[in-house]
C-alpha cells in the first residue's frame, strides 16, 4: 500500500501541475488578447490621420511635381536666352573683327588683339588723339618714384 500512496501522491502532483499550468495559459492568452486588442483600437484611431496625412502626402508631391515641371520650363527658357544672346554677341564680334581687318588704324594681326565688343573702334597705340595731331606720351620709365627714406 505504500507503493500506491506514492503513485497517488505523484499523480495529484502532476495534475495539479497540468491544472495550474493550463490556468497560467488561459491567463497569458487573455493578456495577450486585451494587447492585440488596444493595438487594434489604436490603429483603428490613427487609420483617419493616416488617410489625412496620405492626402497631404500626395497634394505635396503633386505640388513638387508641378513646381519641378515649372522649373525645367525656365531652366529651358533662360537656356534659349542665353543660346539666342551667345549668338548675337557673336554675330557682333564676327561684324567688329570684319570691321577692324578693314580698318587700316586697327592691327588686327596683333597678339593682344581683341574686338572692342563696346562698338568704339581700337586703334594700333591705343590712345586717343586730341585735336591738333600731336598726343601726350606719358612714360612709365620717367615717370618720378616716390621711394620710401
């Protein structure tokens, strides 16, 4: 009889523990269950503000897209200005050096040649005459220098 008292004993043991086992499951799955639940509740509150903020999204890009096609259009634009004004200014210097290789004051063969693209004619010494045909020739040379004492 003792031998069965023992088995008696393990068995209410092992049923209990099955018992509070399967009650600290029961548990466990409800607190799990009240989680999901909030989690659920707050995703259900946040879906309006998701869908707000997507439409501010969309109404942003939509805006960025518009913005960014009106910025290609004046990059385009400020390109064929600058395109038609390269041309002009070109067209102006081809006139001022046909105009300077025909003129005999100008040495358009010079190294330091370049087309006065003001339009006023460049002449070989670079200087103006003054009326009368002589011109003041200032020399660096003797020039007087002021050395420091």
């Amino acid at each position: 009889m003792k031998w069965l008292g023992i088995i008696v004993i393990i068995l209410v043991v092992l049923v209990a523990a099955v018992l509070i086992s399967a009650a600290l499951k029961r548990k466990k799955d409800q607190v799990a269950r009240e989680r999901a639940s909030e989690l659920r509740s707050d995703a259900a509150a946040t879906a309006a503000t998701t869908q707000i903020q997507e439409a501010r999204a969309r109404e942003a890009q939509a805006e960025a897209d518009r913005a960014r096609a009106q910025a290609d259009k004046l990059a385009a634009h400020a390109e064929a200005e600058r395109t038609s004004y390269d041309m002009t200014r070109a067209q102006q210097e081809d006139h001022l050096r046909e105009a300077d290789r025909l003129d005999p004051d100008v040495d358009h063969r010079s190294p330091e040649y370049q087309p006065d693209l003001n339009g006023s004619p460049v002449h070989q010494d670079h200087e103006a005459r003054p009326a009368g045909g002589t011109r003041e020739v200032t020399d660096p040379v003797t020039r007087p220098r002021h050395d420091p004492i």
